[in-house]
C-alpha cells in the first residue's frame, strides 16, 4: 500500500510501484504534525532531506528509512522549508498544502496530469489574499512604529517564513526556545536574530507586549480578536481562492480529489464548471471507496 500523508491510500500494483513485502511506502509532504505518522513500522518513506529531519526530531527516530523509485517525483510545494508535491508515473499529482506565491520555500507549479489530489483549505471565493509584497510593507511598516511585539507562530513552518522576512528587512528578532530549536535542527542562520530583541517570535503571550499573526484566516476580521490580537496581516503559506482554481485549471486533470477544509464546496465548484470532482471525506482513505 502507498499512503499520502495519512490521507489516501493506493495500491502499489495499481500504481506500478515495487516495494519489499509486508512493508508500507508513506509519501510525507512536508513536516507538520498533521502529516507525520503516528507509526513507524514497517514503513519506508518518501520525502525532502528537510522533511526527514523534522520527522527525526519530532518523533525522536533516528535515520528513518528513505525510499526512491523514478516512477515518484518530488515538486517543490511552496508551503513550507522542505514541503514537496508527489507526482506518480506523470499521471497522478498529490499536492499536499501548496502555495503557487514565489517565496522563501520555492513555488508549487501546476503540472499535466489524468488525477489530481488537491487540498482546499481556503477553497471559497471570500478567501482572496493581497500580493505578499504589500503586506509585507505594512507589517515592516508596523513593527517600526511599536516596540515590544511578538509575532504568533507555530513551531516549524510560517516561524522559519517570518524569520526570512526579518533577516531581509534587517529587523531584530529573538525567537521561542521551541522554534530556536527548529532553527538550529535545520542548520538556519540569520543575521539579525539575537536574544532579548524588541519582536519575538512566539506562540505565549509576553506581559507589555502587542501580539501580532500573519495568516490567510485574516480575511475574516473576527480572526484578530477572536486569536485577542493587536493587529492581523493577511499572509498565507497556501494559495488563495483564484490562485487554486487557476493551478487546477493548468493541471488539467481528468478526475479530481478534494481533501482538507472547505473539500465539499470546491468539489461542487468544479462541478459546475465541468470537472469530474469528488471531495474525500472523514473515514474514506482508499480510492476505492469512490467507486
């Protein structure tokens, strides 16, 4: 069997792909949490030498096991260090989440194929992101208007985007000891990064300090006090609305998978404009299940 991250399940027969007996090929994405397996018997994996890291340090495992096969190439996704897209026997393209804005982590690029597995997380017309430059403007232009901020940010992931920002605007910047740790795993260096500086990057609140996020839930402006924020930029790691539909349409797939936040409302999108879309729900891990 051949797993995408803990998603969907295929057959290795139908996919063509060889593998030892009584053993399972999970192809990982990226790092998240939620796209690493709880379990790691009698698996092998495909992923990023980044991605693996991040596995080994959350999990505390060491040299996990990598597979290669020419039939699964790895694309970069755009999401976050090390995130890569899957495409197998140059007909089925899983994306995992993926972000068509040329950043700090490469950039997904839509690519031919008959079955696209494809993620929806901001999958609704409302969400409609501005061009990164732009936020990033206002959100240099902020912190040098306000001392003591700290910028909210999980571990791995947007942490590493932000600290990119940062080093490039030359602005100092003091980090979490969780996403410090990240960061040193990962061989990170950064010229503008040191103890104590007047923006930390952080999950906890800090007594004095204004809080900040970046995110594509900003859209919404409930977002900011609902997360008791002082101010919320709008900036994504996945693509927006149009710039999903417009992947799809470049892929130009025969038969598409939906999975992951708004899947049903997509697939009903597509729907209407011609494809052959279904969205994959709780409990549906086989392609089989579809039938």
């Amino acid at each position: 069997m051949i797993s995408f991250d803990n998603i969907i399940n295929i057959s290795a027969e139908s996919l063509k792909i060889q593998k030892p007996k009584e053993t399972k090929i999970d192809l990982i994405t990226h790092g998240h949490f939620d796209h690493i397996p709880s379990n790691f018997k009698n698996k092998l994996f495909v992923c990023s030498e980044i991605t693996k890291k991040i596995m080994e340090l959350r999990k505390n495992k060491e040299n996990i096991p990598l597979h290669k096969d020419n039939k699964i190439k790895m694309l970069d996704s755009g999401h976050s260090l090390g995130s890569k897209m899957f495409l197998v026997n140059n007909k089925l393209l899983f994306t995992g989440d993926f972000n068509t804005d040329n950043r700090y982590c490469g950039q997904a690029k839509p690519n031919k194929c008959s079955t696209l597995i494809v993620e929806s997380t901001f999958a609704k017309p409302q969400y409609i992101f501005p061009k990164s430059k732009f936020v990033i403007k206002d959100f240099k232009d902020y912190l040098e208007d306000n001392s003591n901020v700290t910028v909210n940010a999980y571990t791995f992931g947007k942490a590493q985007e932000i600290c990119f920002i940062l080093d490039e605007l030359k602005i100092p910047f003091d980090v979490s000891e969780s996403i410090g740790k990240i960061n040193n795993h990962l061989g990170l260096k950064f010229k503008h990064y040191q103890k104590n500086a007047p923006v930390v990057l952080t999950k906890d609140r800090i007594p004095g300090y204004k809080r900040v996020a970046l995110s594509g839930w900003a859209v919404d402006p409930r977002y900011q006090y609902k997360m008791g924020l002082d101010r919320a930029f709008v900036f994504s790691d996945h693509c927006d609305y149009p710039s999903l539909l417009q992947f799809i349409m470049k892929c130009d797939p025969e038969k598409i998978y939906t999975y992951h936040g708004f899947n049903v409302e997509l697939a009903n999108d597509l729907k209407k404009v011609g494809y052959d879309a279904i969205p994959i729900l709780p409990g549906q891990k086989l392609l089989s299940d579809f039938a």
